[in-house]
C-alpha cells in the first residue's frame, strides 16, 4: 500500500505516489534554483510544468492512475537534468563579463577571503559579501580604533569566528550573488513558493490513513512556515545581539581605558576619575592589574560570546569550536574566580571600625558671642566621586583625597566651651583602623572669640571610610553666630537633640538648656 | 577528448538553437510542443527543458508574444508569434548565418 498525493500540474490534476511527489518536487526546486530572476523563474516552471503534465497524460493514457517514480524519470531524461536545462540554455542577457556565474545559486556565504587579504581577509570577505569594495571596511575598522580600539577586537573576533574560504566552492560561494534587498526578498520568497506549492497539494489515501497524512502534511506545510519565519528571526535577533554587545563593549572600553562614563544614574563622577584609579583608591594598589584584567574577562567574555552568537546567526556560519568554547569558559571561570577573590580581600580591609577623639578647650568666655567661619577655602576639589550620599573628593595635585566634615552644637551642660573632634575610619585589623584614623588631617584654629574651621578633612590616596565630625560644645546661654559660608561648605549642622538644621548658617543663635538652638535677635 | 567534443557540439547548438526557435516561429505561431517536434527531428536539441527558458527570455527580450489558446485536450496552451523587433532580428539572424556558412565554407574548401 501507497501513499498518494493528489497535485495540481497548471490545472491538470495527477495522483502521485510519495516518492513520485517527492523526486519531481525536488526537480523543479532545483530548476527554479539555478534561475535567477524571479519572473523568468515563475513563468519558465509554469512551461515546465505545463509539459510536464502534458507527458504524465501521455504516458498514463487513460489505462493507469498513479504517477510513479518511473515517469517522473522519464520525464526528467525528456526534459534534460536542471543542469542540463539551465546551462544549455542560458546564455544570460544581463549578466556582464565578469560577473559571477548565475549558476552558484543564491545562497551566499560569508567566508574569509585568502586572495585578498591585508591581515585575515575579513574587510575582503566582507567585501565579497555585500558586494563592496573591501576599502571601505577596511576604513571603517581603522576609524573604529579611535572608539577605544574595539574594532581590533572585533576584527580578531570575526577572523576567529568566520571560516576562510579554502576550497574552489567556498570561493563561489563567498563571490555569489550580491546580497542585497532584491536578492534576499527572492530568497525568502523561494522560501514561500515553497511552502505556497506545498499548500496546493492535497494529500488523498484510502480510509483511515486518510486524515493521519493529511495530519502529517498539514504539519510538515506549516513547519516549512515556521522554518521561514525562524530564518527571518534568526537575523533580527543576531541583528539585537551583534549590536547590544557592540554598544556596551564599546562603553565598558571607554570605562576601563579612559573615564568613567555614567555607569547607573546614582553614581556621578567628575572627569578625571577613571576606573583605574577608583581602584587604586577602594582597593590595594598593587592588585588593581590583577582586578582590571579579571573583571575584563568576566564581563567581556559573555560580551564577544554575544557577538560572536549574533554574527552566526545573521551570516547563518555553522561552525562549532568545542575545544575552543571549553578553554574560553575556563578563562571565564577563572576569572570570575579571581574577581570574588580580590572583592572579598578588598572587603577584608573595611572589617574593623576604630574612632579616635581629641577634646580642646576654647579660650571662649561664655559671656561673648562665639562666631564660627570656615578658613579661606583655596583648595578646588573639582575632582569627585559621589554614590548616593557617599562623597569622594580627590585634591588637584592627587596626592590626597578629602571630605567634608559633619558639624555638630551641642550643650556643654556646666563645662567651659570645648570642640571635640571624632576620626573614624575601617581598616583590617583594629590596629589598622587606628592608624587610618590617626591619619586624618583636621585643621581649626581659635582667635578672637572666633573658631576657624577648615570645611575638608584630608587623607592619605587610600579610601578607608574615613568621616571626620566636629562638635561644638557651648554652655547655656551662648550666642553663636554662624558664618553664611558653612551652608556652602558643610553637610547640615547637627544639634543635640538631633534636629538637623540647612538654617543655621549666615544667623546667630542662643544654646539653650534642652540643647536646642533657637534665634538670637 | 571526447568530452571536448560533446562541449564543442553543446557549444555549437547552443548558438543555433535560439535562431532555430525564432525560424520555427516566424513560419507559423505555436506552442511549445510543435516546437520540440520540430526541433527534435532535426535533432538539434537534445533535452526538452531546453527550450522553455529560451522561449521566456525572447519574449521578455520582446522578440516573441504569445496568446492562450483553448485546448481539446488539457488545458489552454501558449501560442507563441514573432513580434516585429522579432521579424527584424531573424532577419538579421538569417544573413548572420548565411555569412557563416559562407566563411566555413570557404575555409574549409580552401586547397592547400
């Protein structure tokens, strides 16, 4: 018992058995293959068919009733071999001197071009490819180095991933036929016509199979549909992925080489911050190469494993490196590895707290009115690093970073007037975070019934959570008058009760009992 | 080196062939089949599918127009007729093989 299927040949009707189906259907697709354009292609398979038929009709006679693979042999020796048909007959009117056979089919591939090659023969293959002069893409590549050099490391990225064209095959098919809109409409539309073809047959069988081959044929039709769709799928996505890592590698070169861009909306860092020395400063000078390279690694890998998915499924390359796959996961293990390794030594430094205070009395009889001012201010901490509330600031010559001191008023109770000064900072040890605070450099000065307050706290080129706060202690009844210039300079001073205050700058103020201040007319 | 000349004699009608058409054609308008049986017996082509794309690139070449014709026997047939360009490049066809013709004659009949 024999499958049949019921085909439409230009209006005439012939069942034909499976294979029979099969081998003229394969027949004319590889006819329509080898023609180039699409009119000559529809109308030249429509004569085809048409004589086709003609000759089923004759050998079938009225005596037979299924097509068989013997006359779709017979009709393939009457009508000559697609090679024989097209060859024979073709000399093409368009086609200039020069020009690549017509006879390479459409399908175009992306190879590395050996014959014209500067260094791996990409820009020559990509050349080939869109028809080009490989000039260009060689100009581009090398305008592209300005862009902090990726495209050197995409052109090492595409001589690794696209295979080079070795055989006289590979060379026509890297040479094909241009790719450019036309051409690929008339791919996919091959693809549709198909799928369109395959739509006109009707499946027929006795009885019960009846319904399971209409089933399968109903599945295979629309499999041929989805393959369509998931080819044109397959290059958008490719299209997302080459870009999206293009676009962030190009910013994480820009990051690692040269300043800091935004990295999140929370983090604003002045111009000559660059990650290197964000680096130097959070962590151990002597490991920052260790850490730029591992973090390079762990986020470039994924990166170029992108792109490199992206170009496979644009050029639809079909090429697998196992071996290699397997080492370049192992550098990224090993480099993940490392980068948790060096942020919990990194982590390690910031174990410990330690606060160091220092009480000075001020020569300040409670009577008189207290005045406090900032020291003229000639340092210029242009350079800063600020996440959320954590500021950084680094001094014009590097040598030290600063902050800004807290300042706080409180109610001395029955002592004489005295400012203490709190450091902080962390470190590995206790004994560390002692020394890191010890190394703060706070500097005031008193004269004149008047307390002159330097508004940065500096430090040595090593971030160790470093916080300075000031705290004024005044009897009852002070008057304190408050210099304007300290709202530009410190955070909100502080008072005893907690109240924070933006106010207190540029007015006087009486220290009450509750520690509050309040307005001095 | 009979390859060669299988070529040579694929080469040869693959020339005729298109003059042969046209001739076929200017005589009478008719469809593809008539064509074949007249080519075939003077055995000038040697697979059908041959001529199809042949017929479509003369007619998109405007060389040649056809006519759907109704059919006793299956379905409606394309009838081809040359057009005038067409009239005008057989004639053209004609001289130019008369002019061969002449010039191998000639050349083979030379005596040494």
């Amino acid at each position: 018992m024999k499958k049949t299927i019921k085909t439409s040949l230009q209006g005439s009707v012939f069942f034909m058995d499976d294979d029979a189906f099969n081998e003229l259907s394969r027949y004319l697709e590889e006819i329509g293959n080898r023609l180039a354009s699409q009119e000559e292609r529809d109308e030249i398979i429509q004569d085809i068919e048409t004589r086709i038929a003609e000759i089923f009709s004759d050998r079938l006679g009225g005596k037979r009733e299924v097509v068989t693979r013997g006359d779709v042999t017979a009709v393939i020796s009457l009508l000559g071999r697609p090679e024989d048909i097209i060859d024979a007959g073709s000399e093409e009117p368009s086609s200039a001197p020069g020009t690549p056979p017509a006879g390479t089919g459409p399908h175009k591939r992306l190879f590395r071009d050996p014959d014209n090659a500067v260094l791996g023969g990409v820009c020559g293959g990509l050349g080939a490819y869109f028809n080009i002069d490989p000039v260009w893409f060689r100009v581009a590549f090398i305008v592209l180095t300005f862009l902090y050099g990726s495209s050197i490391l995409i052109y090492l990225l595409m001589w690794l991933i696209i295979p080079e064209a070795k055989t006289a095959a590979q060379r026509l098919e890297m040479a094909g036929q241009p790719v450019n809109l036309s051409n690929i409409s008339k791919n996919i539309s091959q693809e549709f016509h198909k799928v369109k073809n395959n739509l006109k047959t009707i499946p027929e069988s006795d009885g019960y199979r009846r319904s399971r081959n209409a089933l399968q044929e109903f599945v295979r039709v629309i499999g041929e549909i989805l393959l369509v769709g998931l080819k044109i799928l397959g290059i958008l996505i490719g299209t997302v992925f080459v870009l999206t890592g293009l676009i962030i590698l190009i910013a994480l070169m820009g990051t690692f080489f040269f300043h800091f861009a935004y990295l999140t909306p929370h983090i604003h860092v002045a111009s000559f911050f660059n990650l290197q020395d964000a680096l130097a400063i959070f962590t151990r000078p002597e490991n920052v190469p260790y850490i730029l390279g591992s973090l390079a690694l762990t986020v470039g890998i994924p990166l170029l494993a992108l792109i490199y998915a992206g170009v496979k499924l644009i050029f639809n390359i079909r090429t697998r490196n196992r071996i290699a796959g397997a080492i370049v996961f192992v550098i990224w293990l090993i480099s993940v590895v490392s980068l948790t390794f060096f942020i919990i030594d990194t982590a390690s430094n910031y174990s410990k707290s330690a606060r160091i205070n220092e009480i000075t009395p001020l020569n300040i009889s409670p009577a008189d009115t207290l005045f406090i001012k900032c020291t003229p201010d000639k340092r210029s901490m242009n350079d800063f690093f600020k996440i959320d509330d954590f500021h950084l600031f680094r001094s014009p010559g590097n040598n030290e970073l600063a902050g800004r001191p807290y300042f706080k008023i409180v109610n001395a109770g029955h002592h004489n007037p005295e400012l203490e000064i709190y450091r902080k900072a962390l470190g590995a040890t206790r004994r560390d975070a002692i020394e890191h605070a010890e190394d703060i450099v706070t500097t005031w000065k008193t004269g004149n019934n008047t307390l002159y307050i330097d508004p940065w706290y500096t430090y040595s080129q090593h971030w160790f959570g470093q916080t300075v706060d000031y705290t004024l202690r005044v009897p009852e009844g002070t008057v304190i008058c408050v210099d304007e210039e300290l709202y530009l300079h410190f955070a909100p001073i502080i008072t005893d009760d907690g109240y924070i205050s933006y106010d207190i700058p540029g007015k006087c103020w009486v220290m009450t009992e509750e520690g509050r201040l309040e307005r001095a007319e | 080196m009979g390859i060669k000349i299988e070529n040579a004699q694929a080469q040869m009608r693959k020339g005729v062939l298109e003059y042969c058409i046209l001739s076929i054609i200017s005589r009478n308008s008719c469809y593809a089949s008539d064509i074949l049986k007249e080519l075939k017996e003077a055995r000038i082509i040697v697979v059908e599918g041959t001529l199809y794309p042949i017929l479509t690139r003369q007619k998109n070449a405007g060389l040649l127009s056809y006519r759907w014709e109704e059919s006793t026997q299956g379905p409606p047939r394309k009838y081809y007729e040359l057009t005038k360009t067409g009239q005008e490049y057989l004639r053209e066809l004609d001289k130019a093989w008369k002019d061969l013709i002449d010039a191998v004659e000639k050349i083979r009949n030379k005596k040494k």
